[in-house]
C-alpha cells in the first residue's frame, strides 16, 4: 500500500539573490504534517523560487531548510524525499504510463516486479487502473497530470510539491483534477506545497494560503480568513477581487464598527480599527442595488452585462466605480439607472494598508 510519510517543512530566515537582485526577502515559514499549504501570487512574487529551493533545483544565498527536521538546505534534489508534479506533466512520451510511474522506482534500485506492482496501484490510486498500457498521447490533459500525480505518490516522498500543476488544463477540468488532488491528499495524508497564481484553485485546495508579493509574504492563514478579512488593498484585490473604497470610522464598540460613506452607515468588524479615516473593502457580491434617487449613498449604473447565472453592474459614484456581482437577473438594471448602493452583512472588511 502507498503510505506517503507526512513531513513538516521549515523555512529559517530565507534570502535569494541572483547577482545584485533579491528574489526572497528573509523567508520564514513553518508548515505541518499533512497540511497542504499553496503559494500564491502574481508573476515574479517568489512563489516558484521558493518552491525550487524546497526541491533543491536552487540554493539558498542564505538560511535554513529543514524537512522532517532535518537540514537540507544544500542538499541536491535526489537526496531530500520530495517529489515534483511539475506544470508540464514532464511524462517520456515513448514510454507507457505504467513505465512512467514505474520509472523512479527502478531507478532507486526497486526490483522490476515490485516497481510495476506499486505503480499499478499508483495509477489506480488516482482512478487509472487498468490504463497502464497507454501512451501520454493516448491519454487526455487530466489523465496526464494523474500520471504524473501517480509517478510522485509511489516514491512515498515526505512532501509532495505541486507547481502549478493545473495550468495546462481547461476550466471544467481544472475543477475536476483539483478536487482529486484535495481528495487524494487528505485521504493519504500527505504533506503538500502547492504553487498557483489562481485564486480560485488556491481557495479551493488549500489548508492555508501563503499570498507573496515583491519575495515576501504579504499574509498567510486559511482561505476564509484570507477572504474575509484581507490585511492590505493588494490582498483584498487579489483575493477574488473587491471594491477599494475611503470611509470614515464613527465609532468603535468592541468587535464591532459603524463605518459612514456619504450619508451610509453601516456595521463591520472593527479589526482594532480607531475612529477616523479608513479604507473598506467590499466584494462585488456584498453590494446590493435598488432603483432610487437621492439616496443615503447614490450611484448610477454606467455598464451592465448579463452572464447567465448573475449580471454584472459598473456603478458610478462619489467615491469612485464600483464593480458589482447581482444574482438577481430577472430584474436586470439597465445603463444610466439611478441606483441607491447598500451593503450585505458579509465579504465587507476595513482594512489597514
């Protein structure tokens, strides 16, 4: 049976420099057994970087890596019980998917028979069983990455890291290979680093999310805590996006604040906020619109566009364009409508940066 043997993954005080630029900023991380932790960020955040001094493909300027507690830092990749499910499957295209999987095995000194018996289970882990004899080109994009899913699993690694693994997929089937993945982890248990530039993906599979910008963290902890209470604009907006908007903190009780836009008010989590100017962030789907004029925070609706299962609104107001996410499509607003904006109870956060 496959049993991947969990490991915790500790970055010490990490810095990465190539020539005079600095690409990680004194990186400190802790992630447990058996979590799956994603990276995510915008291109040239660090997030690869990192990944790649995790597997050993790049080394440290300075600091720690320490994996099941042990210092790998300048250890070479084949000595660090990781393995790599890379963005481009990187499956011998001359060779079966049975002989993929099998390869690293053979290749650690794994007698042939036992090699192909644990990749058979390897494929049948990830719901291939019986397809061995395929070729990568007699296999779909999702069937690939489960091969390649497969090839990492049987070398039972203490940590099984992901780089962007599903970028090469369509929309449905990114969806479907990221559920198994998930499923796949926590049946096993394993510990994972998973590397994406998606949000939704990243909510989606993640025990936590690491978001980096400019080589450091700009903030770490679960998927809803990163939704629902972003520590700066770039989080809010790159978190599922949202309405930046200026507001005036009236009044803090405890957990709770009244924040004023125009004549709104309106309660949200304080989050130590202090009376006086501040900034919300709202997402698209927190904004309620109703046909009127002269109301307490008045907009006007400049773009309308009907999706199917929600219209999306562009509102005009005296704080700026708001972007708007409305499920209610039989009563679509049309251009130039005046509109009174309120807020729902939820996905509304004063935020400090």
């Amino acid at each position: 049976m496959i049993t991947p043997r969990a490991g915790s993954v500790v970055f010490q005080n990490i810095k990465k420099q190539f020539g005079s630029f600095t690409a990680i900023h004194d990186l400190s991380l802790t992630i447990e057994p058996g979590q799956l932790v994603t990276l995510l960020g915008p291109s040239g955040c660090g997030k690869t970087t990192t990944l790649r001094m995790l597997a050993g493909l790049e080394h440290p300027t300075s600091g720690k890596i320490l994996i099941g507690g042990k210092d790998v830092t300048m250890l070479p990749a084949n000595e660090r019980d990781v393995s790599m499910v890379f963005q481009s499957y990187a499956l011998f295209p001359h060779m079966s998917s049975l002989d993929n999987v099998a390869y690293g095995l053979e290749s650690s000194g794994l007698k042939k028979k036992e090699a192909r018996e644990r990749a058979e289970e390897g494929l049948k882990l990830v719901g291939l069983g019986g397809m061995g004899g395929r070729l990568p080109a007699e296999l779909s994009g999702g069937q690939q990455q489960r091969v390649a899913v497969a090839r990492a699993l049987v070398l039972e690694p203490q940590v099984l890291l992901l780089d962007e693994p599903l970028s090469n997929l369509d929309a449905r089937l990114r969806r479907q290979v990221r559920t198994e993945i998930r499923d796949l982890q926590q049946r096993l248990g394993f510990t994972a680093v998973y590397v994406t530039h998606d949000q939704d993906e990243a909510l989606a599979v993640s025990d936590r999310i690491v978001i980096m910008k400019d080589g450091v963290i700009a903030q770490e902890g679960s998927p809803r805590d990163l939704y629902e209470a972003p520590a700066s604009a770039f989080i809010a907006d790159f978190m599922g996006e949202a309405n930046v908007v200026p507001c005036d903190v009236i009044s803090v009780e405890g957990a709770d604040a009244t924040i004023r836009i125009g004549a709104l008010e309106h309660r949200v989590p304080s989050r130590n906020a202090k009376p006086g100017p501040a900034k919300l962030a709202v997402r698209p789907n927190s904004i309620t619109l109703e046909p009127a004029s002269g109301a307490a925070f008045p907009g006007q609706i400049t773009h309308a566009a009907y999706l199917g299962d929600h219209v999306e609104y562009e509102v005009e107001t005296s704080t700026g364009r708001l972007f708007v996410v409305d499920p209610a499509v039989e009563r679509a607003l049309a251009p130039a409508t005046e509109v009174a904006v309120g807020f729902k109870g939820r996905g509304i956060a004063i935020i400090n940066g």
